[in-house]
C-alpha cells in the first residue's frame, strides 16, 4: 500500500512543530518503528525551519511539506519560494561528496543540513524548475513494529 500527504504551511516558526507533530502521528499510526519515526520527525524540523527562515521574501509567504510512504520508504520533500539554492548542488555520485562535513561548532547556522543528511537515508537538494524556490527531500527505509497496519494492508 501507499500513502502520501501534502501540507501547505504559513512561513511562520508554529508552522514547524505542527508540521512534525502531524507526521509523527501519521507515522506512529501505520505501525513505524519509534525510532525511524523521530530521525524522520527530526529531519523534517530542519527542513522546515530553513524553509521558514530562509523560504521566501515575504512573512505571508507559504511553503510546502509532501510525504510518501511506498512499501518500506519514505520519501519527504519541503518546497519553498526563496531565492534557492545559490550554487548547483553537489553531485550525489562523488563517493567523497556523500559523508556531509560538519558544520564548525561555532557556526549559528548549517547544522540543518548536515542533521537531515545524518537522519535519513538520501538527501536531494535542488532548485525548483520555472520558477524561484527551492526543494528538499530524503528518503528514509522503514522499520515497522510488530503487527503493523501499513505493511499488512498490502
């Protein structure tokens, strides 16, 4: 079976735990294992902070959160209108490239980023086609808890 949701948010930091929570419960209520469920809920929290802070010119602006869960993955994806990602993202197939490098200890920001890649299974940053924005999503393999409604409605 698959599911998948979509949220669209005001660009406004009690727009983050509300986004969170609904995942979680959503997550929990499947049958997802805990801790999968808290890397994704943790990860999710970080792209959505940035996409608050750094999503759009304007407070009125909105950004969007869209889950799919099919058979064992979950992939996340949060789009925002921002100004996007200033250089190309780095490419996915340079073995070097894949452990992200830690943000300094004294840096404010940058945490983000390196927290979704060390949460989740496979980050894909890009800029949105067309149009200003940017998109981030990770997919993360699920772990189920005994007797869990999601793979057995299959």
């Amino acid at each position: 079976m698959s599911i998948w949701w979509s949220l669209h948010l005001r660009r406004e930091p009690a727009s983050v735990p509300l986004a969170r929570r609904l995942l979680l419960g959503a997550m929990e209520t499947a049958g997802v294992d805990q801790d999968i469920c808290y890397d994704l809920a943790a990860a999710l929290s970080e792209a959505c902070a940035n996409a608050v802070e750094h999503g759009g010119d304007a407070a009125g602006d909105d950004y969007r959160v869209t889950a799919f869960i099919d058979g064992d993955t979950c992939r996340i994806e949060v789009t925002d209108s921002g100004p996007g990602f200033s250089a190309a993202p780095r490419p996915p197939t340079d073995p070097a490239l894949l452990t992200p490098a830690p943000a300094p200890t004294d840096a404010e920001d940058g945490r983000g980023l390196f927290l979704i890649e060390a949460l989740t299974d496979h980050v894909r940053y890009r800029n949105r086609t067309g149009r200003r924005g940017a998109v981030v999503s990770f997919d993360k393999i699920l772990k189920w808890r005994e007797g869990a409604a999601l793979p057995m409605a299959s």
